[in-house]
C-alpha cells in the first residue's frame, strides 16, 4: 500500500465539497480509503469543556493518536485545537485540524510514538488555504519522518528519574493485561511525560507487537475510545480519578497507580533492559520476530520470555505452571525450527526431567510425544530413553509396600499405551532389566487368577532378550513357583505340572526343582499310574538323575513298571529299571501308609504283576521283595499275596497227584526259598494258615514227604518249611476237644 494523507478541518470549500464548514479538506490524489469508516474515525477530537477564548486555544491539548486498521494498515493521526473556524477572528469556536497519515505496515518503519512532534504533520492551516473558494490542491504522497522528542535513550533518562521505573514496570504489565482484564491503560499527567510513557511501552516490544497496540496522548473521554493507551487531562474531561478502578489509572495528580502483579523474573529483566541493557532486549525482540508468530501484545509475553530464557539457558528454575505456560506458546507461535529447538534441549536435559515432581515429569513427557517436532526417529528414540530413564527413577524412589507398583508406572504405561510404545520393551531396550522384573513380581504377586498368572509368566519368558532372561530366569521362575505355591485352587495342579514340564524341557536348573516335583506328585496315584504323569516323571528321571524322588513317586513307577513287564514277561528289565529310579535304595511305605494310601490294595496289584511278569523262580520273587523297604505290615501283605498267588496257580490237584507221583514238589521249594530268604516266624505262620485252609491232611502228609526229601540236606530250608509245616498241622484247641471226644465214643 502507497502512503497516503488527508487533512480534515473546517475551510470554506473541501477537495470533493463545494459546501464550508467541518470536512475533508484534502488528500494525495492516490488516497482511496479516505471515506472509510476507520479513517474517519481518526478525525474525532473533543476540547476540553472550558469557557473558550482566544487565549486558552494554545493550551488545548493535542491528540497524537495511532491505531492500527483492518488488513495491516497503520494510522497516525495529529488532531489540534485552532479554535475559530476557516473564518479566521469572526469564525466560531471548535475549529480542529485533523492530519492523518495511512500507510502499510511496511512503510511504518519506526515505532509510531517516534513520529511525535514530526513536521510530518501539520497542526494548523493558513488563513487563505482554508479561505479560498477555489478547489484545494491534491496534497502529495506524505514523506515519513520521525520527530526529535522521542528516542530510546530519552526514553530510558525518562525512566531513570525518580520513581518512574516501578511505575513503568506496572504500566508496563498493565498494557499486557488489557484483554485479560478488559481494561485500558490511563495516564494522567504532563503532555511530554505522556508520549513518554507510551512511548517506554512501545519500545518495550518489538516494532511488528507494537504496530498491534493502538495509543492516543489525549482523550476527552478514555470509556469510548479506541485506544488501549489513553492519556487523559485531570479537568473538564470526562475523566475522573473517583472512577480509577475502571481501567489501569495512572494519575500522577491525585497519585494514583494500580496494583498490579510485577513480580516475577520477566519484569525484572524488563528493568534491566529499559535503563543499562537495551542489547538484551533487542536480542529478546529478535526472538520475537524471527521465531515466533506471536504479534498482539497481551500477558503470554511472559511465556514468551521464559520459552526464549528457556533457549537461551536452560530448564534449572522452569517450574511446572510455568512449562504448561511455556508449550502453551510454543504450540499456539513458535515457527518449526524453533519446536525443534526447544525439545531437543528438553530431551537433552534429562536429568531436568527426572528431578521434577511425578505429575509434572508426565506433562512434559505429554508434550514431547504429541509434539509434531519430535515425529523423527532420532527424536523418538531420546523421548523413549527418557521414558525409560524416568520408570527406573520411579522405582528407585518408590518404597514398595504391600506389593505395590509405583503410581507413576502406571501413568507412565497409560501414556506409552497411547503412543503405541511397550514399557516393558523400553525398559528392556535401555537394559533396565531390574525394573522389568520388579513390575513382573509385583503385577505377579497381584495376580487374580492362576490364568492371569500363567499368562504373566509365559510372558517373560518369551522377552527376547538374552541378557535378561541370563540375569533373571531363576528369578522369574521363583516368582511364578512363590505364587503357585500359595495357591489353593483345584487347577494350580495342572499348572505346576506345567511348569515342571517347562523347566524340564527347558532343562533349566531351578533351585525349587526337588520341591516342585514333591509337589506335582504329591497326589499321583501309586496304583495304575497315568501315563501322562508316568512320562513326566520319565522326563523329571532324565533332567536330574540326582534329584530325590519321593516313597510315592518310587511306589508308582515300580507299580507301573511291574505292570509293563507283565505284559511283556520282562522282570528283571523291569527290577533293573526300578533300582535305576530308586538310586539301588529299597522304596519305602512310610509316607504313603501315613497319608491314607491303600498299601494293602498296591501290594495285591503289584505281586500278582510281579508273578505273571517272572519265570516263577525264587529269585524273581526275593530280587521283587527286596526292591521295598518292608514294615510288618508289607512284609506279611506280600509274602500272603504272593503264596496265595503261587498256590492258586499252581498247587492244584493234578499237580498233587504229580507231585505224590514223584514230580518236584516246585511251587512249595519256591515259597520256601522265598521265606527262607526274606522271611521269619510270622510270615512262616502266614503261609502254614495258607496251607492248612487249602490241603487235606494226606495231601499235607504227602507234601511233607517229598520235600524234605528235596531239602535233606539244606538245614536253613527245611527248617523253615518244619516251621510251616507244623502251623499247617496244628490243630486248634476247640478241634482237639472234638478229636478226643470223638475217639472215646469210638
């Protein structure tokens, strides 16, 4: 847009009026805007209400005003009193000459509050130029020029005078508060120290903020201008100090000044920069107009300092209000270089990050995973350190009571859930392999079902990192084995079934392997074993030779041994096998006869198993019985059930008629063998009762023939078949009485 003027005062002819009086006087011939609502609104001027006289129109204040228009237009006008109209001593009072200047923003290279006092504008007009009945001139396309009055340094000797620093810093944030609090800035006091303070205020912000503030040094009534800094006079105006507390009033006459928030380190470098330091403030506007879009002046200045202090320093004193503050700005102005900048520097200074308190930590990792600027691999993976660095930090601090995680995992694991980042995977990326498995244990620990569990477990061991599952395998496996064995429900069976399988076939040494496998066949049945569970503890045989097996899981191998060898007639493979299992040590009944097993019913399965898998030889039965640790009980259970076995078999009458023909008298000789090995009195009673019940007394006179002739010469046999021989013979005392009664009636 070209620089355009127009004069509008009272003359006795305008450029486009034939009529005189209060109009557009003149203007550049290029001038378009000049009927506009916004330039015409320029022209508005009040004297102050007196009592006019020639005298007093000197003393009427001028109004130089700026404001900026639609569509990055700038307006300066200068509005003098002149007191009588175009016809000069017989005119009327309230003539005033309005000269405004309307340019582009890009004409307007000064501060505007520069252009007071420039011969740039006219205040006043010849008695003849307004007096004419010729059409005026076309004025020609302004030249801008700065005045003499203000400058930066007039400004800041201005400032250094008494108090009018402090005052400055208030009106200062007074002008900032203006959409915040709705209210215009007012200043009461001497023209020249009016242009002063605004222009202190201007200079304050960089020349493109401050084209974005409009200002006038004079204002008859400040409640319906269009300025946003008004200077007003103390008399015959529509001011008055009893109405201060509308806007920010600052009455040098009545001594009034606002209260108004200063405190602060941006106010003190606002200071700083108006009276020793105008570099830094430069650099600070620089900042502004290079890397930010932030062009209407209000309080977010103050986050615009601290995003630029931040820049230019660091994170040491950021507090968290202030951050929220700070990305606030740099989402809504800051240019793409500068975003990038600002959370490389935050990602650089993690241990910012991880000194705050939990819930600030959290906004700022918010911020650096939602950021546009830190989309970038390189980004991503420092965000994700951060993470990572700040879960350790947070397990670090955290006194666990009661199993509990610290409140900022889960914050942390919501957060990474929603960027679609696994914490576990972070922590594991960045080796905090202790922090891992604290969250495992614990989550472990709470656990509400063992399939939850189970799914936990089944989780770490499939984390694909070698040096963790190295470091903490014996660890994770404890900590699963902790919780199975707390567990009282019906299906934690099942599971630790599993978990022996798994670290079998893992072939993990686990330190609770003796345990887990007392465990998991602490119920398995003695009699006819499952074959799931027969080849698990196949499998538990293979992983550990030197673990222990309990008195149950021997008695239900051997069992089930000597039921395969059964089916195949295999014995000794079968004996063989059952010492391998047993460490060559006899099995016992004790622990199994205390917790309610059925010994009788085992002992019945696996004689008549151990009968039909030998070749009925002594041997088979004496290497079968000495495979056992026998109390009196088993002892006696055995030998009945293998001589009731043997003679249900074998001692028939067709083998009694060989026998008393001349046939070895066998199935006898191998029970004898039997006892005369393993046996004492007892079990020698048990086995006379047996044939006692069985056989005649011929048949028991016949046998006794044959075999002591077969054992003539073996003392230890015959004696102990001499013993079975006499039970079978005995007669009871209620069997004599009727023996004897019966051959006296004879």
């Amino acid at each position: 847009m070209s620089k355009n003027q127009v004069i509008f005062t009272s003359s006795k002819r305008g450029i486009d009026s034939l009529n005189d009086g209060l109009h557009i006087h003149s203007y550049n011939e290029a001038f378009r805007g000049k009927e506009t609502e916004d330039v015409r609104s320029m022209f508005s001027y009040q004297v102050p209400g007196v009592s006019m006289t020639d005298e007093l129109v000197s003393d009427m204040p001028q109004a130089f005003k700026y404001r900026r228009l639609p569509e990055g237009i700038c307006a300066l006008a200068l509005n003098t009193y002149l007191g009588r109209d175009y016809m000069g001593k017989s005119g009327r009072f309230g003539n005033y000459l309005s000269h405004v200047i309307v340019c582009g923003e890009d004409d307007l290279t000064n501060y505007p509050c520069e252009l007071y006092g420039s011969e740039t504008f006219r205040d006043n007009m010849d008695f003849d130029e307004v007096n004419s009945s010729e059409q005026p001139a076309y004025l020609s396309e302004p030249e801008i020029k700065t005045g003499y009055t203000v400058n930066f340094e007039a400004v800041s000797e201005f400032l250094s005078a008494d108090d009018n620093m402090e005052t400055y810093i208030k009106m200062f944030a007074s002008m900032l508060a203006f959409k915040s609090a709705s209210k215009r800035t007012i200043i009461c006091d001497r023209p020249e120290n009016i242009i002063m303070w605004i222009a202190a205020l201007q200079y304050a912000l960089p020349r493109e903020l401050a084209l974005n503030v409009n200002f006038t040094t004079y204002e008859y009534n400040p409640e319906r201008s269009s300025s946003q800094i008004c200077g007003v006079i103390s008399e015959n105006t529509a001011y008055s100090a009893a109405n201060a507390d509308m806007h920010f009033t600052f009455d040098f006459y009545s001594d009034i000044v606002p209260d108004i928030e200063t405190e602060g380190e941006f106010f003190e470098f606002m200071d700083t920069c108006m009276s020793i330091s105008p570099e830094s403030l430069y650099a600070f506007h620089e900042f502004i107009t290079n890397n930010t879009t932030y062009r209407n002046p209000d309080e977010q200045l103050r986050d615009i300092y601290a995003l630029y202090s931040i820049l230019e320093g660091n994170f040491e004193d950021v507090t968290q209000s202030m951050f929220m503050s700070v990305i606030e700005v740099l989402e809504k102005y800051s240019k793409e270089e500068t975003a990038f900048e600002f959370t490389g520097k935050l990602i650089e200074d993690s241990n910012y990050i991880l000194s705050v308190s939990d819930e600030f930590a959290m906004e700022i990792l918010r911020f650096l995973l939602r950021h546009p600027s830190t989309a970038s691999p390189e980004t991503r993976k420092g965000i994700e350190k951060l993470l990572a660095d700040k879960l350790n930090s947070a397990f670090s601090a955290f006194d666990a009571v009661a199993g509990d995680l610290p409140p900022m995992y889960f914050d942390i694991a919501k957060l990474c859930e929603e960027s679609k980042i696994s914490p576990d995977s972070l922590l594991l990326e960045y080796e905090s392999y202790e922090s891992v498995y604290k969250i495992f244990s614990i989550m472990m620990d709470k656990a509400d079902s063992i399939d939850s569990a189970n799914k936990l477990f089944l989780k770490q061991m499939q984390i694909k990192s070698t040096a963790y599952i190295r470091k903490y395998e014996s660890n994770i496996l404890n900590c699963y084995y902790t919780y199975l064995s707390k567990n009282k429900q019906p299906e934690v069976i099942a599971e630790r079934k599993k978990l022996l399988r798994y670290v079998i076939e893992q072939n993990i040494k686990a330190g609770f392997i003796n345990e887990l496998i007392a465990d998991v066949f602490s119920t398995i049945p003695i009699i006819d074993l499952p074959g799931e569970d027969w080849e698990l503890m196949q499998k538990v045989y293979t992983y550990n030779q030197e673990a222990a097996m309990s008195e149950r899981m021997l008695l239900a191998a051997a069992g089930l041994l000597f039921a395969k060898a059964k089916a195949n007639s295999n014995l000794n493979t079968a004996i063989e096998n059952i010492r391998k299992f047993s460490r060559n040590n006899p099995i016992g009944f004790g622990s199994v006869q205390n917790s309610g097993v059925d010994v009788k019913a085992y002992i019945c399965w696996i004689t008549l198993n151990i009968y039909y898998a030998s070749a009925r030889s002594t041997q088979d039965i004496i290497d079968s019985y000495n495979l056992f640790r026998h109390q009196p009980l088993s002892n006696e259970l055995f030998t009945e059930n293998t001589t009731q076995i043997i003679f249900a078999e074998i001692l028939t009458e067709e083998v009694l008629k060989n026998i008393k023909a001349g046939a070895d008298p066998m199935c006898i000789l191998t029970i004898v063998g039997f006892l005369a090995a393993t046996g004492n009195s007892q079990t020698e009673k048990i086995v006379g009762d047996i044939l006692k019940k069985r056989l005649k007394a011929n048949d028991l006179k016949m046998l006794n023939e044959r075999v002591q002739q077969e054992l003539k010469n073996d003392v230890r046999h015959t004696t102990c078949w001499n013993n079975i021989f006499q039970t079978a013979t005995q007669v009871s005392g209620i069997m004599k009485f009727f023996s004897k009664k019966q051959e006296k009636e004879q």
